[in-house]
C-alpha cells in the first residue's frame, strides 16, 4: 500500500519558526489520537444516530479538551492556538468535533474570563474533564446574521431573572448540561446590543427545544430553542450586565478562529484522500494524479489550506497574547479563508475520487454539507467580507 500523505508528514506541522515544541508534540499527539478513531468511526457514529463520546471522553483524558482552559480549574493553561491544533488535527483525521468550537472554546473562554469565581469552579473543571458539555445560543430566526437585533430579553424579578426569546441552529443543546445563551436586558431591549450572557440548564422548566432537520452527516444536532419565562438566579449571569460586547467578543473570537480549525481539519482530511487515491488509480498509462488536471487543483487546495492555516495561528498567536482587537481582524480573516479553502478543497477531492466520491466507503461526499457551515456559520462569509470592507478599508456601509 501507498504510505498516505499523512503518513510521510505525520503531524503536518507548521514549522519549528511558527510552533514551539510543545505545540508539535501535541499535534503529534492528537493526530495519533485522531488515527486510532478515523473516518469510519466517526461516519459509523453518524449513521447509528449516536454521538461520538468514546473519542470525547479520549480526548478529555489526555487533556486536550481543556487545554485552553486555566490550570487551576483542571485545564492545561494554555491557550487558543493550542485548542485549535487538536480541533485541526482531529478534522484531519476524519473526525471534526464541533462541540469543540462552542464548548470549551466559545463558554470555557468567556467563563474563565468574566465569569464568578462559584462560576468557574462549577463549570470549568468539567469542561476541562469532559464530564460536563455547554451549548452557545446567539442566532435568532428574526436576526440572523445581524446580531444587534436579537431580542431575547432579561428581566429582573426579585433577585432572579426571567428569559424570553428564541433562538435557532444551537448546536448540540440534547447533549449540553447547559445553554450559554446570549440576550439583552429589558432596558437595553432596543439600540445597540448590549449583550449579556446567560447560563440556562438543560432542564429549566421554560426552556424547550425542537431539533432542526439538517442536511448534515454530522454527529451534533443543531435545535430551535424557545425561552418562556425561564427562571433564572442571579448567578446565571456570566460577567457583568453591563460589559456589553467586549465581554461576548472574548469568546466569539475564539470561535472564528476554531471554525477555521475545523475547516482546516476537513479540508486537509479531503486533500489527503484525493492525493491518495490520485496516487494509485489508474484508467489509462499513468495513475490519474499525473494528469494536471487532477494534480492543479489539489496543489491549490494545498496552498489554500496552508495559508489559511497561516491566518489562522495569527490570530491564535494575537488572541492568546491579549490582543483582542487584532485578534477580531485576523479571526475573521482565518475563518473566511479556511471556509473558503475548506470547501474548494473538499469539491476537488470528491472530484478527485470520481464515482468514489460520492460512496460512503471513502467518507468524502459528506464533507460537502459539513464544509459550507464554515462558510455560514458562525458568520457568514458575506459579513466577513462586510467586515473587511468596513473595518479594514473603511468603506462606506451600505446596510
Ligand atoms: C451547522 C450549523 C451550526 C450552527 N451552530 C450554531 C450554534 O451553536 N449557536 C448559534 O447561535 N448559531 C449557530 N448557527 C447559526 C449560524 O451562526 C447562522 O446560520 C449564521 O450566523 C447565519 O445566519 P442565518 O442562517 O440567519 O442567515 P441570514 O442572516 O439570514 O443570511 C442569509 C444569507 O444572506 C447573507 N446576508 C445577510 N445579511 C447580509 C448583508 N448585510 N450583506 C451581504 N449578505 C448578507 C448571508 O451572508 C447569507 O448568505 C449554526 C448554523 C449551522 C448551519
């Protein structure tokens, strides 16, 4: 047999200029992880309608799942970068965790950044374990894309508080003990946003949710979620009411740049499989990776994957250094260019493999849907473009 790609590079590491040795052990590491589940695993997992606990719980145990998270609550100590390298690592070996984007990234950041310290101690250790899951509600049906205009809306009552609203595609809400779902208080309701964060049990009485019918191969389900009245304490609140977007930017930067991660993962897993089988099928002379035509496109996708990891650590590197606002250009960047790169790649692969692309045997035609979230969510690649224009060029706004 062919030794694959991945085989002769084995952790496809960035360098020794742009990684430490620490992050190369633990790509190293992760890939060998990631190996011993794979693709069919994940595809089997999918298919039985289950969720991919074994490989959670793995992860968790070796640390990579908290390894964002700070030390003295169970995590590793380390940071963004580091997250994204075991999210990237996974994809590459089949296996995209997405709860990986929203729990331990998106509210294990903003929790061990504003949260109480009873909040922390309550959640972060089991994020960091992997004993306990959290779900990250922001999109609403009448918002979408623009989220100054959500009006999930928190009032006070007594010393507690009571949420209204809905929200839409939360991602893994069955499996989550809880909802970080973000809303306005009731004398923020119109206006900017003024977002303040909330945490909402799984089982809140209030709180219900309907699973959505999603074209996806993918292990996490995402659910339309409705808020009546739920009733919360005080200590549900994350950080201060008044932080406003500062305090919600601190975990969606982190979530761009582990969209680009997962994107990465999938489009490199893709690129791998369409260089294997280029390397051995054969219809006519030569195997059909001698055909430029085949061998073009995957060295672009190549390029594009390797760029957008590039922008990708950047960002990492500025997030995890404090630069919030660097960290928001190049995050933004990251995940558009790895979405892009992800599904260009994914589109050539499954080419690549002709009829093949398309069975389940090889596992690449499900990559097609699971590819175009990154170019939607968790921002679309039209508001990153908006953003671009706006904040980077300083274009007039049309909108
Ligand atoms: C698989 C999946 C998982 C998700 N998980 C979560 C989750 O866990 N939590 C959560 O809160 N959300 C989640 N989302 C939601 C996701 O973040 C939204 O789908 C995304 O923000 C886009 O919002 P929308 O779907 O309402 O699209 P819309 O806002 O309706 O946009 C539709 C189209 O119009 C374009 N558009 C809109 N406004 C403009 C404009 N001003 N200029 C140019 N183009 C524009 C968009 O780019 C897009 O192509 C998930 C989505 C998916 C698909």
């Amino acid at each position: 047999m062919t030794a694959s790609r991945t085989d002769a590079r084995p952790a496809a590491a960035l360098g020794t200029l742009l990684e430490t040795d620490e992050q190369r052990a633990l790509r190293a590491a992760v890939a060998a992880l990631g190996k011993r589940y794979g693709r069919a695993y994940f595809t089997d997992v999918v298919r039985e309608g289950g969720h991919t606990d074994a490989l959670w719980a793995d992860a968790a145990k070796a640390g990579y799942l908290g390894v964002n998270l700070p030390e003295e609550y169970g995590g590793g100590g380390a940071g963004i970068t580091e997250l994204s390298i075991v999210l990237e690592e996974l994809g590459t070996a089949g296996c995209p965790l997405l709860m990986l984007i929203v729990s331990p990234a998106i509210c294990g950041t903003v929790i061990a950044r504003f949260g109480t310290e009873e909040q922390r101690r309550e959640w972060l250790p089991g994020l960091a374990d992997g004993t306990r899951t959290m779900a990250f509600g922001i999109t609403e049906p009448d918002a979408g894309s623009n989220s100054h205009r959500i009006t999930t809306t928190a009032r006070r009552d007594g010393a507690d508080w009571l949420l209204t609203g809905r929200k839409v595609f939360v991602s893994g809400v069955d499996i989550a003990d809880a909802t970080l779902v973000v809303g306005r208080t009731e004398d923020a309701r119109t206006g900017r946003l003024k977002p303040c964060l909330f945490v909402v049990p799984r089982d809140a009485p209030g709180f219900t949710r309907r699973m959505i019918d999603m074209e996806l191969a993918a292990p996490e389900k995402q659910f339309e979620l409705a808020l009546d009245d739920v009733r919360l304490p005080s200590s549900a609140l994350v950080g201060d009411e008044d932080a406003g977007l500062l305090q919600l930017f601190a975990g969606l930067n982190p979530e761009r740049v582990m969209t680009a991660a997962f994107a990465l993962g999938m489009a490199r897993y893709a690129v791998d499989r369409a260089v294997e089988y280029a390397t051995t099928r054969q219809v006519w002379k030569e195997p059909i990776g001698a055909h430029q035509a085949i061998a073009h496109p995957l060295a672009q996708a190549h390029i594009e994957i390797e760029l957008a990891r590039l922008m990708t650590r950047k960002a990492a590197q500025l997030y995890d250094a404090g630069d919030d606002a660097g960290a928001g250009e190049a995050a933004n960047m990251a995940k558009y260019a790895a979405g892009e790169a992800a599904v260009r790649a994914v589109d050539q692969a499954v080419h690549t493999l002709g009829g093949n692309g398309l069975t389940r045997e090889y596992g690449l035609a499900s990559l097609v849907t699971a590819a175009r979230v990154a170019r939607i969510a968790p921002v679309s690649r039209e508001m990153i473009l908006n953003y671009v224009s706006h904040q980077s060029l300083g274009l007039p706004k049309s909108y």
